[in-house]
C-alpha cells in the first residue's frame, strides 16, 4: 500500500499539486509537514491523506484555526 496526498481548493475541488507517493504514513506526514506553506502559496487549501484510494483522513485546511 502507498500513501500519498489530494490536494484541494476551499470549495472541495481537486487541484494540482506534487504527485508524490510515500511508503508510510510517517514519511508522508513529514514529507507535508515540511512542505505545507508551499503548497498554501500554490493555491491548494486543503489537503486529504489517502492509503491507496480510501481516505485515511481529512480534508484538513492548510489555514490556522480562528
């Protein structure tokens, strides 16, 4: 299984963003964690964590909590 992440606008809609899979969630987690503000400053809003194709979680915005 391969981790790897969708990327989204703030209306929920699919947008482009690294195609990147990872091994484990860990790594895919440090991979976003690292990279979070570029992808805000290349328009995605949200981003969901999927195991193949089943949501592991989210969406989670990229926005902080107000």
């Amino acid at each position: 299984m391969e981790f790897r992440w969708r990327y989204q606008d703030a209306q929920g809609r699919d947008v482009a963003g690294p195609d990147v899979a990872f091994a484990d969630q860990t790594e895919a987690e440090e991979w976003f964690s690292a990279g979070w503000r570029d992808l805000l400053d290349a328009g995605v809003e949200q981003v969901t964590l999927l195991r193949s194709e089943s949501e592991v979680y989210g969406p989670m915005s990229l926005h902080p909590a107000q």
